[in-house]
C-alpha cells in the first residue's frame, strides 16, 4: 500500500485517496474489495479529471501480471489489466495480427481505454471499444463474472464503455485482423475554408485523418494522413488541390518541439501500430504537464461547430497547445460519445498554467 498521493498522467490531479493499493492477481483485487466500502481503479492514468477517484481505496492496476492470450481460431485476443497498446500491438503484430484502430498514444492500457470510450479516427472505424467481445469483471462483493456479446447481447452494449461504474474489469477479449502495413503523410497550411468544405474528402482520403490546429489564423496547422499501402487511393492530389504543402520533414503536433517522438512520417512504409499512432511507445507523448477538453457533435454539425470555435480563437490560443479534430464512425455502445452518429472530436491540449495577461504562451 501507498500512503503518498497518486497523481494522473500530466500531473494536473491528485488523487484525495491516501490509500492506493497495488494487487498483483485477481484475487488480490478480490481480498481488497472484501475488505473495502468506497473503491476506485486507475490503470495508466491518462485522464485529466476525478472520474477514477475515491475517498476509500484506489486500486491502481499497474503492477498486475500481463496476460496476453491469442486465439487464432476466432481472431482474437484476451487481455488483462495492466495491458498497454503498446505491448499488446507488439505482440499481435509479431504473430501476425493487428487491431483495427488506435488511439494518438501507444502508452495508454487496453481495458482503461474501452472502457472510457477511447478514439482513434477513420470515417469507417469505430472508437477502440468497438472491437471488445468479451469481458471478465470482478462485482463489488467480490464475485467474478464473465460477459460476451453473443451470450449476453441485452446488456453487452452496456458493459463495454462503462467507466467503472459495474466492478473492477480484470480480462477483456477483442476482435483482431490480419497484419497490415501503413504510411503517414503530413501536410502543412490547409486554408481553413477548404478544411470546412472539403471536410469529408479529405477525411475519406486515408484510413486515419487527423487535423491540428491552434485557431488563431484562417489555416489548418498540420494535416496528418495515415494511409494502408493496400489502398491506392492517391491523397496527395488532393491536398495540394486544396492548398496544403507537403511537410518536407517530420514535425510534431506542437510545432515548437522535437518530432523524435512521433511515429515516422514522409511516406515511409511501416507496420500498423508503429503508423496509427502519432507518437512512439518508448518516449514521452507529448507535452507532459497538460490538461486536456474534449467535445464531440455530430458528424452532420461538424461545419458549425468548428465556424462557433473559430469564432474564439483570439480567445483560446494563448492557453493553448494545439487542437486535434478527428471523426468517429457511430456505435451501439450506451454511454459512448459516439452512440448511434458519426461523430466529430475537437480534442485540446493545453496548459495547466493560466495564461500570461499579455496573452504570449507561458
């Protein structure tokens, strides 16, 4: 046990619990519940709010053994808790498997994300969750249960996005495919009026689209496009149509920082999970000391929303980092973002320290 507090990913949020746990097994989960009245779970900790805290017993998922168990015979995969993407893509991809999304970030754990509602982005791909087909959860009494989308099809939908609110998820099983290679291309200045216009082109012209941008001028920042070789469609037309340039060298979402973080860009072909994912496993994600809003509207209101948030830029940019804007395809899940509509996420990072009054980023 830890008396010390425990603080989230980027540090803006203690946790007010001064007893967080660390089990090893399932049964140590198990033994802790018996024994506890108000319980919360963390895994990598990457959120930015008191969803996950408590003023009992935090159990952090971290030091429970890593399970990773591929059934070739169905596709897929079973997890436990203190499984990342990172490890698990490795893993898959050396066996010839891959996901079908990812999120920005590799560092992040499996059943954390799912269960939160976690995006990549891709027109036709649905958020991280939508690949989940079974789950093992430990109840509040401490029994052990078992739930899968076609024996329990009434209640599956939701379980999955379900922010801890049922028990402690110990196992998650999800849907894999067969390993595919990618390329990221990045392109620099998209006028903001072709951004808006051309919206669902662009966001057809490759498997993932994402946009980035600060809001402070009538241009996208950056425009990064990660495209299955498979696929021939030819994105770089389009781009340059539209008036964006080709980065001629690898760039961060921040543009004042190193791009040795980032997955590798320029075209250059590579596996799955080392394209899907903007940054690498092995260095730190981003800036580090951030908070991050996120907002969803529906695909359909895209335009508008994006036009109302213009509107403000004068406003935001100087607190701001940049802005990622992506698209999610619709699901079924009860308490995702996503639920029954193609989405639109404005996802923004900014810092945690108040904004000098001059207006300069501090």
């Amino acid at each position: 046990m830890n008396t010390q507090p425990e603080r989230n990913w980027s540090g803006n949020y203690t946790y007010r619990t001064q007893r967080v746990v660390y089990p090893r097994t399932v049964e140590d989960i198990q033994n802790i519940l018996a024994s506890s009245t108000h319980v919360g779970v963390i895994g990598t900790r990457h959120t930015f709010n008191d969803v996950a805290d408590t003023d009992g017993t935090l159990i952090s998922l971290r030091d429970v053994e890593t399970g990773i168990h591929l059934d070739p015979r169905l596709s897929r995969v079973t997890v436990t808790g203190s499984v990342t993407y990172g490890q698990l893509a490795d893993d898959l991809d050396k066996r010839g498997y891959a996901l079908h999304n990812m999120a920005s970030l590799p560092h992040i754990s499996v059943i954390g994300a799912c269960m939160t509602g976690t995006h990549g982005s891709g027109q036709q791909h649905g958020n991280l969750a939508t690949a989940v087909e079974g789950i093992e959860f430990i109840a509040a009494d401490g029994t052990r249960h078992q739930r899968t989308r076609t024996e329990h099809a009434g209640e599956f939908d939701g379980l999955v996005v379900g922010l801890g609110a049922y028990g402690i998820v110990t196992r998650m099983t999800l849907n894999v495919l067969p390993r595919f290679e990618m390329r990221q291309n990045v392109y620099l200045d998209l006028p903001f009026e072709q951004a808006l216009t051309h919206f669902d082109a662009i966001q057809s012209s490759a498997y993932s689209v994402s946009y980035f941008t600060d809001w402070s001028s009538d241009r996208i920042n950056q425009v990064w496009l990660k495209s299955v070789v498979s696929d021939k469609t030819d994105s770089s037309t389009l781009m340059r149509d539209l008036g964006a340039v080709p980065a001629s060298t690898h760039v961060h979402p921040l543009p004042d920082s190193s791009a040795e973080p980032c997955t590798e860009q320029m075209g250059v072909i590579g596996a799955w999970h080392d394209r899907l994912p903007h940054f690498r496993m092995g260095f730190t994600p981003s800036a580090g000391q951030e908070i991050q809003t996120e907002y969803f509207v529906d695909r359909a209101q895209f335009t508008a929303a994006a036009r109302a948030v213009r509107e403000l830029g004068a406003e935001i940019a100087p607190a701001l980092f940049t802005s990622e804007i992506r698209t999610v395809k619709a699901d079924t899940l009860w308490m995702s973002p996503c639920y029954k509509r193609d989405a639109s996420g404005f996802t923004s990072h900014g810092s945690r320290i108040r904004p000098k009054s001059n207006g300069s980023r501090p």
